[in-house]
C-alpha cells in the first residue's frame, strides 16, 4: 500500500511538471512572437539589413524559452530548499551541547553529547569517527550529525521503548516522512539485509531503501543502525552512504561498520537535569 500511494504521489508530481512546462513554453513562446515581431518594412532599409536583424530575432526566440525555465527551476529548487521542514530526529542537548575531540594518528576522533531523555535524564552518548562534526555543537542543537566526503552518521532517539528496541520500531523511526531520508516522501523498496541483537537493551541492522528528490528522482540507499535503550529511550546511532558508493568503494562499508560499532550509550551518567 506504501509503494502504490507513494507511485500515485509520484505520477501526479511529474504530471504537474510536464503541464508547467508546457503551459510556461506556450506562453514564452506567444510573447516573444508578440516581442519579436518585426515592424513594419521601410522603403529605403537595405535587404540584407532586414534578414540579419530577422535571423538574430529567431535565434534568441529559439533560446528564451530554454533559458527562461532554466531560471524558473532554479528558483523552485531554492523554494524548496528553504521551505524545507528540519528532520525530526527526537534529539534535545544537555547545557554541554557536542564535545569534539582531535583527530588522532589514524585520523578518527572522539564525539561525544549529553542528550536528555524524554524523562528529563542526561544521558551520554559516543562514538569514534573520521569525520568532523556537521551539525550545531550548542545546546540548542536539535540533532547531532558526521559528514565524510560519501557517507555521514547522524543521531536519532526514540521515546517510550521498552527494552530492546524492534526492528520494526527502529525502521518506523529512521524512514519516517518526517526523518532525515523522508523530505520529499517516505521511503520505499525497504529490505533488511542484517538483524542482530546485541548484548542487552541493543540491536544492529542493516538496510537499503529508496529515497526521493524533490523532482521525485530515486536514489537507492544503505544504512547500518546501532540502537541501545536507556532509560526508556532507544538511542540510535544510523550510519549511512547511497547503495552505489557503498558496493564500489569499500572503504565506505568498513567506515560506517566502524563508526557504529564505537557507538556508546552510558546509563551511569543519567543524571537529574
């Protein structure tokens, strides 16, 4: 049902295009002829005069077209950038925001937040990256996020888990319309390739899914998720790069595998706020 709603969202999105377009070529095209008519012809003009001047005119027709919806896409894609609603990803920082180490000899360094749960408890989370820190280190930051040149990583919580968070509550969470992955419209194709769950309150997955541009073009996607459960709250450490970068470039895969395997949830810091 997700796929086929999905599909019918899709279709009309380009149908709204191609009706733009055409109605936009159609009316340039009017008023450049409108624009573009020639006068009427004078006695004492030279003929060569008036076929150069006519050929120069229906070049530029032939180009204002192109140009003109070349400007207004522009000016949609920066529309839709600003109008754009943030990601939900459930994270509030403690008072002491992000805290980034220096990179080492093997060029990772240490990143660490105190994030408060939805009971109001500090709770400290970590991890090992070679990546700088990408998102607002203050405490008003909303979320906390690593960006290398083909892959990121980024934090998500979520509220009210009992225990081991289920795949099904982390998939629900992590491709939610209103996530990182769903601006344009909820992910689809979703396949878990990996389950495994850890030692206790923790679980690992891997997965790929489509994702979607804001002109509904696809891009096929891998995300490796580490979730551990502190007081009441999954905390989940999602890494992840498209499907293509991480089947032809290795060192994508080992990253990622890496930077979520370092992912660290301390409950002995859970302090009163």
């Amino acid at each position: 049902m997700r796929v086929m709603a999905r599909s019918a969202r899709s279709a009309g999105r380009v149908r709204q295009q191609i009706g733009s377009r055409q109605l936009l070529g159609a009316l340039l095209a009017q008023s450049a002829w409108t624009w573009l008519a020639p006068p009427a012809p004078v006695a004492n003009t030279a003929p060569v005069f008036r076929r150069s001047w006519l050929f120069g005119l229906a070049a530029s027709a032939a180009t204002m077209p192109l140009q003109a919806e070349a400007q207004v896409n522009a000016g949609l894609r920066n529309l839709v950038r600003r109008s754009r609603p943030r990601p939900e990803t459930g994270v509030r920082m403690s008072t002491l925001g992000v805290m980034e180490g220096e990179a080492e000899g093997d060029g990772e360094r240490l990143v660490a937040a105190e994030v408060l749960s939805s009971s109001e408890t500090r709770v400290t989370v970590s991890f090992r990256t070679p990546w700088p820190v990408t998102s607002d280190r203050t405490s008003s930051s909303k979320g906390l996020e690593v960006r290398g040149k083909s892959a990121y990583a980024f934090l998500q919580v979520i509220p009210g888990v009992s225990g081991t968070a289920t795949t099904d509550q982390i998939l629900d969470a992590v491709l939610n319309s209103r996530g990182k992955f769903g601006a344009y419209g909820e992910p689809g194709d979703v396949r878990i390739l990996e389950d495994k769950e850890l030692a206790s309150g923790q679980r690992q997955v891997l997965i790929s899914f489509t994702s979607y541009s804001p002109q509904s073009a696809e891009f096929q996607n891998r995300a490796i998720v580490k979730s551990t459960t502190v007081d009441g709250d999954a905390f989940v450490l999602v890494g992840t790069a498209f499907d293509e970068r991480w089947q032809k470039e290795p060192q994508v895969e080992s990253s990622l595998r890496s930077v979520v395997g370092s992912f660290r949830v301390d409950p002995s810091k859970a302090t009163e706020r």
